[in-house]
C-alpha cells in the first residue's frame, strides 16, 4: 500500500473518532455509550435512536448495558457496577428491559460460591425479574427456573427435578441489569394491581412457600405451623398462604417493629426468638402437643428445636441453611415420634401459576422491605446479611 494511502485511511479514522466523539458530547450520551460507538470496529456510525414509550424519551440501541457483575467468587466487595454486552435473545428467548429485580438468599450463595458448583463468570446475579418485553411493551415477570418441560419430572409438575433445571441468576445470567434474556415460555404477563417492585418480590418466595407447604407438607386447614423468620422472604410469603389455607400460624422474629409486622401479615403468635426459647413456647401454645408442620430454613442455629417442637406425625419441610449446612439429629427421636423430614427446592411451573394467581387476588400480598438503585447492589445484599429486613429487598433498574 502507497504511503499516501495509508495516511489517507488514517485521517479518515481520526476524523470519524472525532465526529464520533462530538455526537456523543451533544447528545449526551454516557461514557459507556460513547465507547462503544467509538469501539465499534475503529469506524464510526450513527447511533440507531428509537422512540421509547415506557421512559418517554428517546434512546439508543446499543451493544452494552449497565449491570452489576462479579468475577470471582468472595464478598460483596466482589459485585462490580459496570458495562456489560447486552445480552441478544435466541430463536426461542426474549428480551426483557428490567425494572425491578428481587435479591434472594440464592444470590449471597452463588456469589460467595458452593462446592462443585461453577458458575460462568463474569456472572449477574438476580433470580426475580419484573420488567417490559423490549419488543412489545408488555409487562411481566420472569419464571425463575428453567426445565426442558418434556421429562418425566417436568410432565408431573417437579420441574425443579429437571436433570436440565436452571435458575435465572444461578446457573444463568440474571435480573442485577439493564436486560435481561429468557426463554419465551418464562415470560408470565402481569397487571397493573402491583407495582414492578412489588411483582419482582413475589415469584422466588411463593413459589419456595406453596412448594414448601400446599406440595411437601400438605398442611390442612386447622393445622398449626411453626414459620421461622417472619421478615425473611419465604417467611412473609409462608405466613400468608398458611392463613390462607385456614391454618394456625406461629412464628419467630426480632423486634417489636418486625413483631407487629408479622402480625400484620397474619401471624397468630410471634415469638421474639432473641428473648424465648421457641420450642418452649411452641408447646407452651399448643398444649404440650407441638406443631403439625415446621417451615425451616435457617439450618444448625435452629434444627434441633424445630424438630423438638413438631407434634406427633409432624413434618418438617426444609428450603434452606442461612446459618450452615450440617445439622444433627437424634433419631430415635425421629422414628419413635415418626416425624418426617421433607427437602424443598424451589417448585413446578404449575405451582407457580397457582401462587401468583393469589398474589394477583390481593391473598398473599408482596411485601417490599426496601428498594436500592442498581448501582448500590452491594450495600442491598449486605442488609440481607445483617437480617435488617422484613420482606424483600429490591433493585430498581
Ligand atoms: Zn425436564
């Protein structure tokens, strides 16, 4: 190539990255857009600009986002606020503009990291996703699993058994961001009774409490069920789907802000598990005779005396170990009094449908403890941590 030539192409490169840089100062467009634009191949094009109704503004169709990552496993100093691509749809998937996404106790698992569990990094977190299908407009929320829907365990409604089964935010990207992708038959439309932040807190929980008490425990009504943890997400779900049910609810909680809240929810006895014993009281108000049902999720810090409080025949079902995974049990216990001991992870996509039909009638009402910008997702999952909050606590995109 002649010499003059490539000084040629080389003006022509610095021209365009100027006009570039001019368009984006004028227009206003953030630093990242601008990157990108000036990125895009070392050549300059215009921005695609479109209309957008929701916000009433107009924007661009770009290549990045913003999104809170992290690349390592570790605390919540790992959670970065950054530029990300965003994500592009398959031939099956849809493309979802978040605008509410709930933080579950799934994602301080996953972002600490679980033995034999690799995640794809750089990974976004965030297991439930209320948002607009940036296509059509339409309100929804996002299914949190994902199953292939043909298996024998997806046919029966055990979609979480699913050899396929995945999480949005677990073993795939989620909500913590701008967009979001999902499989088509994910996308559930929503009205207008809730707000984005109010839809994003009910998915994960209800589905988790339905599963934990309608599917595995199959509590009736006039049964009594001992809910730890009134202010966590399960718990504020667990509280109202048992009184729905007709059932006697006792709980656990701290404070007497959260005490009167979970009063509020239903409870018919709260126990400050700070001052009692709860397995005292539990029998105290049964009358010696103990619990039908336990809704544990909090692991060693309360196993013994969950199952110290069950009545006869009674179950305990199990969704979870915030305070560690490895309890003990004395076993004659169990066999002699023959309690049962029933795992639940997540639940079917039918139940799903189910639950949210109540939420939509107003029977179990989300319950929003707080909502953080996007960028401070960080300080989000450290009040989860510090057990601050009674009901969820939501990213608002
Ligand atoms: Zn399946």
């Amino acid at each position: 190539m002649a010499i003059n030539t490539i000084e040629r192409a080389k003006f022509v490169a610095r021209r365009e990255q100027i006009d570039a840089q001019r368009f984006a100062q004028t227009t206003g467009m953030n630093r990242a857009i601008q990157h990108t634009v000036l990125q895009r191949n070392n050549r300059w094009h215009p921005p695609i600009i479109q209309p957008d109704l929701a916000y009433g503004r107009s924007f661009c169709m770009m290549e990045t986002m913003k999104a809170i990552v992290f690349k390592e496993h570790g605390g919540v100093d790992k959670l970065i606020y950054t530029d990300i691509p965003t994500p592009k749809p398959g031939p099956r998937e849809v493309l979802v503009r978040v605008r509410a996404c709930a933080l579950n106790h799934l994602d301080i698992w996953v972002r600490q990291g679980m033995p034999g569990v690799r995640i794809p990094m750089p990974h976004v977190l965030g297991c439930d996703t209320a948002g607009v299908v940036e296509k059509t407009g339409q309100k929804v929320l996002i299914a949190p699993g994902i199953s292939c829907g043909q298996c024998g365990y997806c046919k029966d409604g055990w979609d979480s058994l699913c050899d396929q089964y995945k999480i949005m935010g677990f073993q795939v990207n989620g909500g913590y961001a701008e967009f979001a992708v999902c499989p088509a038959q994910n996308i559930i439309p929503i009205s207008d009774r809730w707000t984005f932040e109010e839809w994003a807190a009910a998915p994960l929980v209800s589905l988790t409490a339905w599963h934990m008490l309608m599917t595995r425990a199959t509590l009736q009504a006039g049964e009594t069920v001992l809910v730890h943890a009134a202010g966590s997400g399960v718990g504020t779900a667990a509280i109202q789907l048992a009184k729905w049910r007709g059932a006697r609810v006792i709980t656990t909680t701290s404070g007497a802000e959260k005490i009167a809240f979970a009063k509020s929810l239903g409870a018919d006895e709260v126990i400050d598990y700070t001052k009692e014993d709860f397995s005292k009281v539990v029998r105290h108000l049964t009358a010696g005779k103990g619990v039908d049902v336990v809704l544990e999720h909090i692991g060693p810090e309360t196993w013994e005396k969950s199952l110290a409080s069950l009545a006869k025949k009674g179950r305990l079902v199990t969704c979870g170990a915030t305070s560690g995974p490895t309890v003990t049990m004395d076993l004659r216990f169990l066999f002699v009094r023959q309690l049962s001991v029933l795992g639940c992870y997540m639940g079917g996509r039918k139940e799903l449908n189910e639950v949210l039909k109540l939420v939509q009638a107003g029977k179990i009402k989300p319950v929003v403890d707080k909502v953080y910008p996007l960028a401070e997702a960080a300080a989000a999952q450290q009040r989860m941590l510090d057990r601050k909050n009674f009901g969820k606590i939501i990213l608002k995109i």
